[in-house]
C-alpha cells in the first residue's frame, strides 16, 4: 500500500491496556509451551497495529513539524508511549518468567530474553512521569533545529542549506554560512543550555529511582547492550585515541594540502577538494532512478527491495520549510515496509541516503518476514552496520551519480568515513562525561567538549568563534540530546564497514555473501557472535584499530 492511502487512526491506550491485560490472562492459563507461544503470536499483531499508528503519525509529523494535528498527535504519543512501554514490559515479565522458558526459547532464542531482561532492568512504572517530561524535552530540542530560518541573498533557508553552503568552494561563503550557523545556535544557546540540563537531571533521575549511581548503566540497559559493556567501549576509544587518531591527522594534512592551504581552519571541515565536494549530477528523481538501477543490478534481493520502495511511496527524502532535520529509515510492521526520511539538498549527502539509510531499510525488509518478530529487534550497533556497510558495496554504481566526479565521491567516501571514527569516539566520551558527573553547569560540559576536541581532532581551530570556539558544537548534535550513547554504535559498525571494504576489494562476491547473511542472522544471535560468524574481526578486539589503520593506510598510499 502507498504511504499517502495508508490510514492512520489515533491509538487509544486504555483499550491496547484492555487487550494486554486479556492476552495476559490468557498466557498465564495456557497449560503448554505451545498454548503460551500462541498467545504470543497474538502479541506480535498487537505490537505491530499499535506500532505502525504510532509510526505513521510520527512521519508525518516529522514531515511538517508544523502540521497541527500531528504535532498534537505527537504530544499525545510523547504522553502516553512510556505508559505503552510499561505495558509491554508487564507482558514480557510473564514471558521472562514462564515456566515453559526452555520451549519458548527454542523457539524465539537466547537474544530475546536477555533483551527482555535489559528491559526490566531499565523500566518501571515509577518512570512513567518523568519519561513524558524527557520526551517533551526532546520534541522541544527537535524543532528549534527544525523551524530555524536564514536569510540567504533574499532568499529564506533552512539548516540543511545553510549546511550545503558551508562545503561551497568559496572559503567566504563557507565563512557566512558557518557564521549564520554559529549565529543561530548562539541566539538559542541558553535555551539549549536548559534543555540538555533538565535532560540529564530527568535522566539521572530515572537512573536513580531504578537503583542505579548515575545514568551510564541505564542507559546501556536501553540501548540493548547485551553482549559488552562501558569498559569495552571504554577499551575501543582508547585504541581509537592511540592507533587510529594519528592515521586520522595525517588525512587531515594531506586534505590541507589538496585544498592548497597553509593552515586548516573550522570553516574547511568537510571540505575535501579546491574545486569543490563532488555533487550529484542529477534532480532528486533522477537520483531515485539511478538508485533503482543501481539495485537492480547488485543483487536479485535488493531490486525486489527497491522496487517496492518506490512502489509504494516509502521515500520522503525532499527538504523543506518544517520539516525535522536529519535522516533516518523507520519500519511499518503491518505493512512489512520500511520508510526513508531525508533532507536532500544538492550535496553528496544526498547519495548517501540511497546508500546509508537504503542499508537500514533493505536489512528491514529481509528481517520483516521473519515471523519471529523478536529476530526484528536489532542493536543499533548491528543495524549501522548494514547500513555502512551498504555506503561500500554500492560505490562502483557512483559514475551514475557524479558522472566525472566519481572517483573524488568515492575517494572522498573513504577519506570521511575514516575522520568520522574519532569524532564519533568524542561524542561518546562526552556522553559518559557529562553522565557521570551531572552536576557539571553547562559551561563545565562546554569545557569537557573543547578538551575532548584537543584529544580527537587536534588539528581543528575554531578561529574564535563565539559559539562554536566556546565548546557549543555538540549541541547541534541531536544524539546527544535525544538518543543518548547511541552514538559508538556508528563507530563500531564504520569499523566493521571497513573491514567489509577491504574484504570486497579483494573478493566482493564473498564479502556481499557475508553481508546477506549478517542482514538475515538479523537479532536471532548476539552481536559478538554475529560478527565472527560472518567471518570478521570483532572492533572490540586488542589491536585491531591499529590493524585496519595500517591496512587503511597501506590502501591509500597504494592508490596514491
């Protein structure tokens, strides 16, 4: 079905409430395995009405945050999900406790439990309020980024323009566009300031209402961390820091000297060629087109895909005035359809999506067949990988994006995947700064961000900019504020994407064979075990920054 026909009808949670107590009651009186996973299969239809309501209200909001009706439904969902959430956990505390767990297990697998064990771990009804609060805190930070207005030459623009300005070959323009930015994010800075406080006082909160010293534990409890924990990730920065970083600094200088210049300055960051970032070739449709092309001939699997991507009206990916920024791919379970949002707007970003977010979505559209609706509940760290992974298998298809610009794309690709795994590495350390230590004012978190930038992106200067040369640049970063500690999961996946790139560099039949089978093992093992079965390198592993670093750079110098 097309998402324009697809009807939408608010949620009425006393009447889902009415319809878990029913399915409790009859778990609870199944006298076998059997009768309970029955049950259970009633669970999943339940799951998936309510999910694909509140999924669709949430595009369209999302879509035009200044639509009034969604926006009113979306306050009504930030009100009641927590309630949801509980309701979910109540059921699954029956699950978790059956005393048919063996046949239960065998039937919907290890990973599954341990998931509903993390989640009693990090949800109780006593969280209820103050998960409402952090909800409409977090709506409140989405739409000041969203509804931000610029005067361009006369013209009014939104963020993801003044963004596409800032890698302009012109370094003045790139100035005015960061100024512009900078600007903004001043004006907004107080309010920003109480937002993420009241934000982390909320959560440390929630942490200890649950029992907990500070927020890091729940926090990896709600990310689903059920294979590793802080000091693994703890252990992966510091090899980041050591034997990756350094590697990193190198490409920076050797940016700075494609660029021609004597110094880096902010205003070149993710700026890769003098004569500008290669761009698209084509309208936003033709890119579609081209993508579809490009799927059709890389696999049976991924034309069936795509196909019915575009069929179906599963792409929003045009920006415009109020509507969220960023990206990201989401899931309609009674439809079994996936769903990008996007901004283009006229940067290679706009690939990306085809690549990155139609990675998320093509990983959906394998597991969302999968009866077992538990194999569908992925880490996040698993899912980036398919979708970074796809940003590689895809770029012999870029000479239809960029034309002659190809092997820049491709070349600047690598080149930003490679900077991005210490910047991630920092938006994590913060993460755990600012939650182990919530009482920081909001200039001592400022201070903790600059020192951090020091110890990941030495050869950064701001130039005195008065927002972001005072420590604000990560309040630009939405994870931050409204997914916390999300952010390793990118890095830990780039990882794993690298190691797929070098793989398909040398056999990339084997390595796409590897790639489908990460994408249908899906949540049915844990991500440590995924990863080796797939026949690759676990990141968390001693030395292997430093192995991909020395490999990574042995590639470069091969191809220079």
């Amino acid at each position: 079905m097309k998402f324009s026909e697809m009807p939408y009808e608010r949620v009425d949670f006393n009447k889902v409430e009415e319809e878990f107590k029913q399915l409790m009651k009859e778990f609870g009186e199944a006298a076998t395995g059997e009768g309970q996973f029955a049950v259970h299969q009633k669970y999943y239809r339940l799951r998936d009405k309510v999910d694909t309501m509140m999924t669709i209200a949430q595009i369209r909001h999302d879509v035009n945050t200044a639509d009034a009706f969604y926006s009113a439904e979306q306050d009504y969902y930030d009100e009641q999900s927590p309630k949801y959430s509980n309701m979910i956990i109540e059921y699954q505390t029956l699950l978790y406790d059956s005393p048919y767990r063996k046949e239960l297990e065998e039937k919907i697998g290890a990973v599954a439990f341990k998931n509903m064990e993390l989640a009693r771990k990090s949800m109780d009804e006593i969280l209820i309020p103050l998960l409402q609060e952090e909800n409409a805190l977090t709506t409140t930070y989405e739409k000041i980024p969203a509804e931000a207005e610029f005067d361009w030459d006369g013209e009014k623009v939104n963020i993801s323009r003044i963004k596409a300005y800032m890698k302009d070959t012109d370094r003045s323009i790139r100035k005015k566009a960061w100024d512009k930015l900078s600007a903004f994010f001043l004006e907004h800075e107080k309010e920003l300031d109480d937002i993420y406080d009241k934000l982390v006082k909320n959560r440390t909160e929630q942490a200890r209402k649950m029992g907990y010293e500070n927020y890091v534990e729940l926090g990896y409890y709600r990310m689903g961390r059920n294979c590793y924990d802080k000091d693994a990730v703890e252990a992966f920065r510091k090899q980041v820091k050591e034997d990756f970083v350094p590697f990193v600094e190198k490409l920076h200088d050797r940016r700075r000297e494609r660029l021609g210049l004597e110094k880096l300055s902010y205003i070149d960051e993710g700026v890769y060629f003098r004569d500008g970032n290669p761009k698209p070739t084509g309208t936003p449709e033709e890119i579609l087109a081209a993508g579809q092309r490009m799927y059709s001939e890389l696999s049976v699997e991924t034309k069936e895909f795509f196909d019915f991507m575009r069929e179906n009206e599963l792409f929003d990916v045009l920006g415009r005035k109020n509507k969220r920024v960023g990206g990201y791919m989401t899931y309609l379970p009674v439809y079994q359809a996936p769903f990008i949002f996007a901004n283009f707007n006229g940067t290679s970003g706009d690939v990306d999506v085809i690549t990155h977010e139609c990675g998320h979505a093509f990983q959906g559209y394998l597991s969302g067949k999968d009866p077992i609706r538990e194999h569908s509940d992925i880490t996040m760290e698993t899912a980036e990988c398919h979708s970074m992974s796809m940003e590689f298998f895809t770029e012999k298809w870029m000479d239809w994006f960029f034309g002659d610009k190809a092997d820049a794309y491709r070349e600047l690709h690598f080149e930003d995947a490679m900077m991005f795994i210490p910047y991630g590495c920092m938006v994590d350390e913060f993460q755990h700064i600012v939650y182990e230590s919530p009482e920081l004012t909001p200039a001592e978190r400022k201070e903790a961000w600059s020192r951090l930038e020091k110890e990941y992106k030495p050869h950064l200067d701001y130039e005195g900019d008065p927002f972001f040369g005072n420590g604000g640049f990560w309040q630009q970063q939405h994870h931050i504020y409204s997914f916390p500690f999300y952010y390793i999961d990118y890095v830990i996946a780039q990882t794993v994407a690298f190691e797929y790139k070098l793989w398909m560099d040398e056999d990339f039949d084997a390595a796409w064979k590897s790639y489908l089978k990460l994408c249908r093992l899906s949540a049915s093992d844990f991500f440590t075990n995924m990863i080796k079965d797939a026949g690759l390198k676990l990141p968390f592993e001693e030395g292997c920054m430093k192995e991909i670093a020395e490999k990574l750079e042995k590639k470069l110098m091969k191809e220079a």
